[in-house]
C-alpha cells in the first residue's frame, strides 16, 4: 500500500516570492509520482510526473519537483510565484505494477499575496 | 482532441436515493478511473474500469457500483446514499499499455446529499 503525506496544508507566500510545497511519500514497492494542481471550481489538472531518469522535472509554468529516494520526498518548487498559481496542489504515487490507482495526499493550498 | 467531460456538474439528492454520475473518456483512452474528493481532502479511489470489467477497486462499500461502455464511456452508481457521500466525483480516463500511469481528469460532478 501507497501513502503521500502534504504536511502543509496551507501556504501563503507573496507574489514574486519563492514557494516550496513538501510531498512525502512511503510504499513498499517502486512508484511514479505526480502532482497535480486543482484551481477553484475546476478538475484536476497534471502539473508534472517523475517516471525515471533525471530526478528533478519541471513543467511549462515554471515549477519544478526533484524526487529524493532516500528521504522519500518530492517536494514542489518555484522560484517567483505569480497570483494565478493561486491553487489546491495535490501530490500522488502510482505503484510501477497493478492498476493505476493514484494514492493523493491532503492537499496543499497555495495563496498568493499581492 | 476532446477532452474528459462529466455530467451533471452538479447534483442535489436526498439520503437513501439512488444516483448515476457519467463520464466520457478521452478520446483514444480505454481505461476510466473514478475518484471521491470530500471537501478539504484528496481524492480517494473508487475503482477503475479497463475492457468493460472492474479493474482494481478502492475500500468503498458495495452500493458503489459502475459500468463501462464499448465506446469506454463510464457510470458511476451510488445506491441508498448516505449525507457522508457529499463529495466531488472525478471521472479520470488514461490509456493501458501507453503511459498508464498519466491520468487525465474532468470537472468533476459536486454532489450534495441532503
């Protein structure tokens, strides 16, 4: 069984600022991991995925994630922060074999502050 | 490409009523996955659909139910619902065989049981 563990569930940080959105995660066997972002009223949206090779990933917006097996962490960064990244971020695993179950974490809502 | 749709986006039902929730994969995906985002939370497994046939199943009770269709559109039925039911419902559509793990969701149907 998969576990994600958001410890922040709130993070509010001023724009142009940097922002870290910590992801931990525990399983008993491999996993891909995810973080998805939720804007208000909407659907779940892919942010980015780390599958294999190098352990930092990044997406088109800006953020980046580095995946860190020996603290079992994949925390979410950005370096400036804009008011449209105001959002519910959620981080995920899904075991390398079986279905594909997604296992999330509580969530984490970012708030930008002009 | 169309996306994944949900319909209704938004329902209003009383405890012990039935409900049905549908869902159209992307086009080219095969697999549907349902998810049960209660307020404030992560999204929770409900169970997923691969070839018609309930392909992994999360710890819902068994008045959740569902269907797949031959053209891989999906139901989700929930039988004498409970107050506790009130929940986002995402439908998530991905492709077995080809980059399984990314899941692609919809809006999400917002059901409130009174």
């Amino acid at each position: 069984a998969q576990s994600v563990t958001q410890l922040d569930s709130q993070v509010p940080v001023f724009e142009e600022a940097p922002v870290e959105l910590r992801c931990n995660y525990s399983s008993s066997v491999s996993v891909y991991l995810f973080w998805y972002v939720q804007y208000p009223n909407q659907g779940l949206q892919l942010l980015l995925k780390y599958l294999s090779g190098s352990t930092l990933v990044e997406s088109i917006n800006g953020f980046e994630a580095e995946f860190n097996k020996s603290q079992t962490s994949f925390h979410l960064r950005k370096p400036s922060v804009h008011i449209s990244d105001t959002a519910e971020y959620f981080c995920a695993v899904v075991p390398y074999f079986g279905n594909e179950k997604l296992t999330f974490g509580t969530g984490t809502r970012l708030t930008i502050i002009p | 490409e169309t996306g994944v749709t949900q319909s209704p986006t938004h329902l209003i039902k009383t405890r012990g009523q039935q409900v049905t929730l549908r869902c159209s994969s992307q086009s080219g995906h095969n697999t549907v996955s349902w998810y049960q985002q209660a307020l404030g939370q992560g999204p929770q497994f409900i169970f997923q659909y691969y070839r018609e046939e309930e392909n992994g199943r999360g710890n819902f009770p068994p008045r959740f139910s569902g269907l797949q269709f031959p053209n891989y559109s999906s139901e989700l039925n929930v039988n004498a619902l409970e107050l506790d039911d009130s929940a986002l419902y995402l439908c998530a559509s991905s492709k077995t065989g080809l980059n399984v793990y990314e899941q692609y969701f919809g809006p999400g149907t917002r059901l409130t049981v009174t």
